[in-house]
C-alpha cells in the first residue's frame, strides 16, 4: 500500500448547516449564538424535527484533525485518519466524503452507534448557533488505533480533543504513540483548546514528551506551560518539546522547527468565520513539511491559507486550495 504523510487521529463528526427564519429559530427557544454539547436524545430530537420537517440542511464532514487532513489532502498530500462513525446516513456521508477526497480512513463506521454532529442554525443575521453531540465519535478507543496506517506514515497528527475522553480516548493516543515509536513515525500534537492542557494537563505532558512537535495557539501555550503570556510560554516549550508552532492570532506565528526559528507574520484579514483556522493552519504546516518546503515557508503559506479559510463561512475550502498555496509560497527549496 502507498506511504502517508500524515495520519491524523481525532473525533469524527458531521456538521449540519441549516438556514432558518427567526420564527423558525425562536421555536427552539436557544440562546443566538451560543454553543453547547448536548446528550444524544436531545440531538436525536432535534434531527427527527429536521427530517420531519424537510428543511434543506447542507452536510460537510469533518473534526478538528479531520480538517486538518482535507487540508493536506486537497493540496495534494496522502493523508490517513482514524476516528469512529456510526453506521447511520451521517456516518456514511463522512466515509464517503472522505473517501473522495482520497484520506484512507479504512472501515471506520461502527454497527449500530450514532455518529458524532454539529447542528448549526443559521438566521438571517448570519449568526450560527451550534449543538453538537460527539456520539460514537468519544468512543474512539485503543481498539480502533490502526497499526499499519500509522506505520506507514510519516507523521501521526493527535488531536487534544481526544484527551477529553479519559476512559477510551486518552487509551488510544497512549496506543497511537506506542505504534509511531515502533515505526519511526513522528509525533505532532495539538491542544485544540485551552480547557485541555487545564483539565488533562497532566496526560497531555506525557503525551508531549514523546512528541516531535506541538501545535498551539497563544491562550493553550499559557495554560499547558503556565506563563504569563505566550512569549513566556514558547520559551518554556523549549524544554518540553523539540519543535513547536504557536500561532497568535493578527500576531502571527512563531515557529521553531529544526535549526529554523522565526516569527512569521499573519495576513490582514477581516474575519468571518475564526472556525477552522488553526485546523487549516496545522494541516497546510503538515504539508509543507512534507513537501520540501522549509518551516518557515510552510508557515507561510498556513498562514495565508488561513487567512482564506476565515474570510468565509465554514472550515474548509471548497476550491482554489492548491493555488493559493502557490500564490502564497512558491516551489519549494
């Protein structure tokens, strides 16, 4: 079978895009613009109205670490992924979404469980208001942890996410990680949020002492590092792990990758939509890489990459991938 580039490990979920009316929305009674994790009956109530009432609802799979490697896919990488879906219509909309988009996610979905969604309401105000429930997807286990798709990979990409999980998830990262060591596959690792170094910092440490690199932004590196500001921080992350990225917003980004270490500048934007930028960012790093492109190239083009993806609504990008990574870094060197 082809080597990968990267194999990402992560929750799998389906989100839901739908459009509504204010009345429409009102008849929810949520508070706009919020987020909340919801219990699988609650979720299942609300799609059983959604059908019921066959309003159209745009479907687009993803994750955090899913999105990362649609990233790496669509400019022209090999990317694996390992999660768990449901063998419902979402879970089969995510398998061969996926599939299409050429990431080997294997047989991922799990008889009789539901798959992990994200329902977002859309009103006219252009305020999306999310509840999701991570279903089978938080069941992702040391079980599930393919050994040959990791084994042929260069990276393995961990999703922080999955730290959440103490019973089934952190089993699998611990699992992962053995795997990689045995086949000289590298270790990147995200925070995804800063609650995950806060509450499972702990775990989150072991799991970073046997990582290659880190990804994090400026309010996860204060709290994984406990420093006063992320300055502080990417100076303690020195001493806990070979190579670190650390975005900062308008800031930027700072990289230490190999014998390169530079600040590389963001692009101006006017935000839409902040969903998916650190996905996007990590996931064309990856890439780069990869790729032969230098660190500070692939940051480079992360970040212009990014600045696309928050311009509009939604984490990924549809069209024009490939080019606007060229646009932003050229050939490598």
């Amino acid at each position: 079978m082809s080597q990968l580039d990267v194999c990402g490990l992560g929750n799998a979920i389906v989100d839901i895009f739908l459009e509504v009316t204010e009345p429409e929305f009102q008849d929810f009674g949520f508070e706009k613009g919020s987020m909340r994790l919801v219990e699988r009956a609650e979720q299942k109530g609300m799609l059983d109205h959604l059908h019921a009432s066959e309003q159209s609802a745009k479907l687009v799979s993803g994750g955090s670490v899913a999105n990362s490697m649609i990233a790496l896919s669509q400019l022209g990488g090999q990317a694996g992924f390992i999660g768990c879906v449901g063998d419902d219509r979402y879970g089969q909309h995510f398998a061969e979404e996926f599939r299409d988009l050429n990431i080997d996610i294997g047989e991922i979905n799990i008889p009789d469980e539901a798959t992990g969604t994200c329902l977002a309401f859309i009103t006219p105000d252009a305020e999306r208001t999310m509840r999701t429930c991570l279903a089978v997807s938080s069941e992702l286990s040391a079980e599930h942890v393919n050994v040959e798709r990791i084994a042929r990979s260069e990276w393995l990409f961990i999703e922080g996410y999955v730290f959440a999980n103490p019973e089934t998830g952190q089993g699998a990262i611990r699992r992962a990680i053995d795997v990689a060591k045995q086949h000289q596959t590298k270790v990147a690792l995200t925070c995804s949020d800063g609650f995950i170094p806060e509450v499972f910092g702990d775990v989150f440490r072991q799991a970073l002492a046997d990582s290659d690199l880190l990804f994090c932004n400026g309010p996860e590196s204060v709290a994984l590092t406990d420093s006063e500001d992320p300055y502080q921080a990417m100076a303690k992350l020195k001493e806990m792990v070979p190579n670190c990225v650390l975005t900062h917003g308008p800031d930027g980004a700072y990289v230490r990758f190999g014998d390169e270490e530079q600040h590389v500048p963001a692009v101006k934007t006017d935000p839409v939509d902040l969903t998916g930028a650190g996905d996007m960012f990590a996931g064309c790093f990856l890439y780069g890489i990869t790729h032969g492109y230098s660190a500070v190239q692939s940051a480079v083009g992360a970040n212009y990459l990014s600045h696309k993806v928050i311009s509009q609504i939604g984490a990924r990008l549809h069209e024009g991938t490939l080019d606007a990574w060229q646009q932003a870094t050229g050939s490598p060197v």
